[in-house]
C-alpha cells in the first residue's frame, strides 16, 4: 500500500465522522449554512486562511506551503437534495424530505481529509491549494456564483471529484476531453382551446400538439445529429387537463439536453424550436419555447489528466484505473475547469455485497465508505503531484 493510501486510512475514522455528521444533517442549496460553519471551523483548526459567505454559504480556505510553486485549486460540492431518505441507516437524515443522496456529504469529508493530510505537510509543500466548498451543485449552479465572485483567480490547476455508484470501490475514473456532457433544459408552453371531450372538432386540442412535438423531438438526435457525435433529448414532464372528458386550453412539457461539444447543443436547440414551433402551426396551436442554459461539459485538460493517470497508478497498484470513463450526466464543476486547466474525476463507491448500489438521487442511496478513504488519498496525490513538478 502506497504512502498515501496509508495516511488516508489512518485518517478514516475522522473521514467517516465527518461525512456521517453532514449525512444526518443534510441542507439543501444555497441554505448549507451549518455544514458551511463546521467546514470553516475545522479549516481554521488546520490554520488556513479561511473565507466564508462566498455564494451565500460558499467556504474557501488557503493552505499556504511552506516553499514558492503554483496555486492548486481543490473543488468540493456541499449541498443535498429535497429527497425523503429510504437508507434506513443509523446516520440518517434527520431532516424531512433532505438527503445527502448525491454523495456530497462524503466529497466534503474527502475535502477536509485532504486538507488535514496536507497541512500537516506543508511545510513541504511547494505553492498553494485553494480548498473550494461549493454550494448549490444541484441544478443550481452555485459554482458559477463562486466563480464570478472570483475563486477561481489565479489559479494554475483546478481538481475535483464524484463518488460513483455506476462503479465499485476500488475503481477510479478519468479521461482527457470531455468527461461530462454540458446540459439545458427546456420548456415548452401550448395554448389551444378548451371545450368538452366529446366535441373535439370544437376545440384545439393542446395535448393532441404536445404528443406530436414530443414524439417528433425523438428525431433530432437521430435525423439531425451526426452519428458520430453525441446528444441527448430527454423529457421529463408532460402536464394537462384535470377531468377526463375535458380537452384543456393549455399544455406544457419540458426537458433537458445533453451534448459534449456546443456545436451540438446549438443545433438541438435550433431544432427543438422549429419542431415544436412547425408542429404547432400545423394543428393550430399557439407555442412558447424556452430553452435555459446549464453547464457547458466538464473538459479535462489533456496534460493534467496525462500527470494524474500517472501518479494514480503508481501511487495506488490496489486501485483499478480506468483511463476511458465518460457520462452524459452534468456538473457545474465545468465552471471552473472552463476557466482553469484540471481533471474531473470519478471515485467508485459501490458494494454489491452489502447491496450499496442504489443510483445517485435514488431514496436508498448509500456508497462504500472505503471510497472515502480512496477519494482523499487520491486528491492528496493529486494535488501534491500538481504542486511539485512542472507541467
Ligand atoms: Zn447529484
Ligand atoms: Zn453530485
């Protein structure tokens, strides 16, 4: 077992503690003000320099080393999401309808333990590492608020990590390029006419509309796509009418898209408009389309991810790295790796065995906790790789 991977273990039952306490007390975005106090606290323990209240409940702390090299940034996403938890486990949230169901809750153990492996180094350390708590990664994109409001500045390399059920502990996941798609969503308003169910001639049906933009929008990504680059349509909602013999005057449904590259979220959207506005003329309809931006796709720079699939296999022989992993899930993370050169990786946490293999945002989502251990060993690497030698 490497050094790292020894201290990080040493360090388990602080990990664990850690991630258990934000497990049973979740908080939603923008609201993690008690997780934001206790991250601040223990930072102020390791005598960083600590900043609160950036995007609302946003903590950054400075690790000063104790010799001149580059300033690492090391990004932690902090919120839960408005779940009702199913885990049934002793740490369970003891918010109604709150649950650390992401795995967020572990990201900012990992990011303490990794503070805590490193202070006690730091005098070794070359640089700088900007440890970046992040609020709001839940569709609510806290990290762009994080970053306007400057933390990313003048760094030279930019980490971050995702526990991942698709995958057992002891796997761990990069790739150069992108790694995580870039996502919108869309909304889309039909106004007909209502009138009773048994006169439809009387009426313009607006689910009648809907039903046929839906179904025609499953075209885009196979019509005018090309076959060798990569989107998704999804629709997730679809609402209209309340009683059964009613045509109703309105429908609405919306979705999200998924694209790597902005080439192909421009051409999705473009075509989600005419669809849906052609469809509509068509049956006489009136429409209203909105599309919203979410995330660009998360990108790993090329060098960096080339430095870090390095130092994870010869720092961790008992971990199986896997150099091609890619997801249309998103991440705000993309904020920062926009602006500053890094890697985006995944940090598997499944145990079929003890049946921890629930999805992220799933009720009964639970993970490893040996993933904790393996997340801050390989972020401490990672960074202290980043810090000492040149790119
Ligand atoms: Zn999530
Ligand atoms: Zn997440």
């Amino acid at each position: 077992m490497s050094e790292w991977m020894d201290w990080a273990n040493e360090l388990f039952p602080f990990n664990q503690s850690i991630r258990r306490d934000l497990h049973q007390h979740p908080e939603l975005g923008f609201q993690e003000t008690r997780t934001a106090a206790l991250i601040a606290r223990q930072l102020e323990e390791l005598g960083l320099e600590v900043v609160t209240g950036i995007a609302e409940t946003g903590v950054v702390g400075t690790l000063k080393g104790g010799r001149p090299g580059p300033t690492i940034l090391a990004r932690f996403d902090m919120d839960a999401l408005p779940i009702q938890e199913e885990t049934g486990a002793d740490y369970a949230s003891v918010s109604p309808g709150v649950m650390h169901a992401c795995g967020h809750d572990g990201h900012v153990a990992i990011g303490l333990t990794t503070a805590r492996m490193l202070a006690s180094r730091k005098e070794q350390l070359a640089g700088q590492v900007r440890f970046v708590f992040q609020p709001a990664e839940e569709g609510q994109g806290g990290a762009f608020q994080m970053v306007e409001q400057g933390a990313a500045e003048g760094c030279d390399f930019a980490l971050a990590l995702h526990l991942w059920n698709d995958r057992p502990a002891g796997w761990v996941g990069l790739r150069e390029g992108p790694v995580m798609a870039g996502a919108d969503v869309f909304k889309v308003r039909i106004r007909g006419v209502g009138g009773h169910g048994a006169v439809p001639h009387q009426t313009v049906d607006p689910i009648v509309a809907g039903a046929q933009m839906i179904t025609a929008l499953q075209t885009i990504v196979s019509r005018n796509i090309s076959a060798l680059k990569t989107g998704v349509i999804s629709v997730g909602a679809f609402h209209a009418g309340e009683a059964l013999n009613v045509i109703p005057a309105a429908a609405e449904f919306g979705g999200t898209l998924r694209f790597f590259e902005p080439g192909v979220q421009a051409r999705m959207g473009e075509r989600i408009r005419s669809v849906c506005q052609g469809t509509a003329q068509a049956m006489g309809c009136e429409v209203e389309v909105e599309i919203e931006e979410w995330t660009q796709a998360v990108v790993n720079d090329a060098t960096v991810t080339g430095r870090l699939e390095m130092v994870f296999r010869k720092e961790f022989p008992e971990l199986h790295v896997d150099a091609d992993c890619q997801t249309m899930a998103s991440e705000d993370a993309s904020a920062f790796l926009e602006r500053v050169p890094g890697v985006y990786f995944f940090v598997g946490s499944a145990n079929k065995e003890r049946g921890l293999t629930y999805s992220h945002h799933h009720p009964r989502f639970d993970f490893d906790e040996q993933a904790l251990t393996y997340g801050a060993g390989l972020m401490a690497a990672g960074i202290w790789e980043l810090s000492h030698k040149k790119s």
